[in-house]
C-alpha cells in the first residue's frame, strides 16, 4: 500500500510564495497554495479594474513555479508584453491575460485558475484566497488611511494596520479543507502587510488556520521593506502577524543563520532604505516560539537577498516528520 503523501499549505504572495514553491515541488507532497487577491498595482490592477476580477498576477507566478512543462512553454506563460502603447498590451503578462480570458469565458476566477493549472501540469493545488476583487487599506501611526495595495508602501510611514474591504468574504470551501487536513501551515515568506497578512483578513481563513491541528510555521523575511517593515526585529514581523490573526498561533518559526550579509549587497539595500531582519531570538522565545537557524539565505546574481528554495523545502519536509 502506498505511504499517504504529507499535506502542506503554503499561505501568502509575491516573489516569496513561488520562490519557496519551486522548491517544495521537488518533493513528493500533497501541495496547496492559498495565494492573496490584494494586489492593485501593475497588469494585474488594470485587468482587475477593467474586468472586475480578482488580480491574477500573483496566481499566475504561482501557477508557473508549480508547473511541469517545458521551460520554453512556462516563459511564454511568463512573457510580458512591451511597446509604446499602455492602453493596450504594453505591460501585461501573456499569463495574466490568459487567466483573464479563462475566467471571463467561464464565468469564475477559481475554475479559471483550475483550467490553467491542468494545462500547464501544475504540481498540487493553486487556490485564490478569496474568489472576489478585495481592496486593501491601511492605517498609518498617523491615523491617514491609505486605500490600495500598491499604494501602501509608498508612504514611507509606520503601519499600524491593514484591513480589507469588503470585510465579509467568504474563502473558498477548497481552501478551508486543505487548511484543516494540512500536516503543516506555512505563513510567508513575503511581503508582510501586502502578501502575507491580507491571506488572514479573509475570517474563514483566519479562523481555519487558528484552529487546524496541523504545525503551523512562520518563514521570516531575511530583509526588511521600505515602506512595510523598517527596522522590524523577526519578533516584530510576528506580532503583526498575531495583531491581525487575534490569536497566538504559531508553533515555529524559520531563520536564517547570522552569516553577514555581503557588504557590496548591504549597501546596496541601504540605498534602498531595507537591512537585514534583525533576529530577536530570546524575544522569539518569549512569544513560545520553536526557533529553528538554518543556512537558508542565498545571494542571487542580480544582488538581491533570497531564500534558498530547495534548502527551505529540504528542511519543510524533514520537520514534518517529527
């Protein structure tokens, strides 16, 4: 008989979401990717005010880091468009349109996602976490509120929260089963306020992850972001995380082991107004956190600080076994 797959859920957006999925693709898992709608800016925010659909942006990089198809046939899925004329094509990945047309001729954005992951042979489940446009605000120290994901970080200020609206949507009933029959939950890495937190405005969700019995772990940001999280310490990153979940719920959470960040790279972040997370331990463990040190930080060839995707998943797949 063979040996039941082990189920993970990856929640969040952005860059770190697929970077963290190339890696656990590699693995014989049973995979869900529950992947926030909150994005305005960029392709996605022109194809979500003119089609009044939920932004496809960042299901589209997921659906192309989970996919098993030739590299040819994933980088046109990818190709984004360029020439003089933004009202048009300028600017807009062939996958976002493509995901546009799905669901324009289905009528629903989650079948879309479906129909696009079987054609591209994508490896586990891909899920929006909402099946409707949601628009993200936040309110800064300051008490202005800002309206638009994108929008969000250029202000420069103290974010004191972020919430969505409308305020009552319902997750889809996919996304809640995975979460409560997932061996583990992992939050992040990403964007904090604008791809992993709006994940947890959605209640159902919220509510899903807080009571699942599967091991929930955070994947903390190796830099901070201007805009977001300046100067944040890891324990920071947590609290704003429980802040918007309303419930202490993670178990564990995954750092980077304190090797130095290349001097030429840091300051490169440091004109960028970013540094490296600060790693707070004993404050970590204060919040009844598992603090788990890894090598899992990667300079990429354009100098930017990543997570080592294989590294992460090797170390996924060897604590689910505990």
């Amino acid at each position: 008989m063979a040996k039941e797959m082990k189920k993970i859920v990856i929640v969040g957006g952005g860059t770190g979401l697929s970077t963290l999925l190339r890696g656990l693709k590699k693995f014989d898992l049973d995979l869900t990717a529950i992947v926030t709608v909150a994005d305005d800016g960029g392709s996605s925010g022109r194809l979500r005010d003119d089609y009044k659909i939920p932004p496809p942006g960042d299901v589209r990089n997921v659906i192309a880091a989970l996919s098993e198809v030739e590299p040819l046939v994933e980088e046109m899925f990818q190709y984004r468009f360029k020439g003089k004329d933004k009202e048009h094509l300028n600017g807009h990945s062939l996958g976002n349109l493509m995901l546009t047309a799905l669901t324009e001729i289905t009528g629903d954005f989650s079948h879309a996602i479906r129909e696009m992951s079987r054609v591209l042979n994508v490896h586990g489940r891909v899920l929006p976490a909402a099946n409707q446009r949601l628009t993200l605000f936040a309110e800064l120290e300051s008490g202005e509120i800002i309206e638009g994901e994108s929008k969000i970080p250029t202000y420069e200020q103290q974010i004191k929260r972020v919430f969505c609206k409308p305020d009552r949507v319902h997750a889809l009933p996919e996304a809640i089963h995975a979460i409560k029959q997932a061996d583990i939950i992992v939050i992040g890495p990403g964007s904090l306020y604008t791809s992993i937190i709006p994940n947890l405005l959605v209640e159902d969700i919220r509510e899903a992850i807080v009571q699942a019995k599967g091991k929930k772990v955070y994947i903390c940001n190796l830099m901070t972001q201007k805009g977001e999280t300046s100067h944040y310490t890891a324990s920071d990153h947590v609290q704003a995380i429980y802040d918007h979940a309303k419930d202490p719920f993670l178990q564990a959470i995954l750092i980077n082991n304190d090797a130095d960040v290349p001097k030429d790279v840091q300051q490169a972040y440091e004109e960028e107004e970013a540094e490296p997370v600060q790693f707070d331990v004993c404050q970590l463990q204060a919040m009844g956190l598992e603090v788990i040190k890894r090598d899992i930080a990667n300079v990429s060839s354009k100098g930017t600080v990543r997570h080592q995707a294989t590294k992460v998943a090797e170390w996924l797949v060897e604590y689910m076994k505990d």
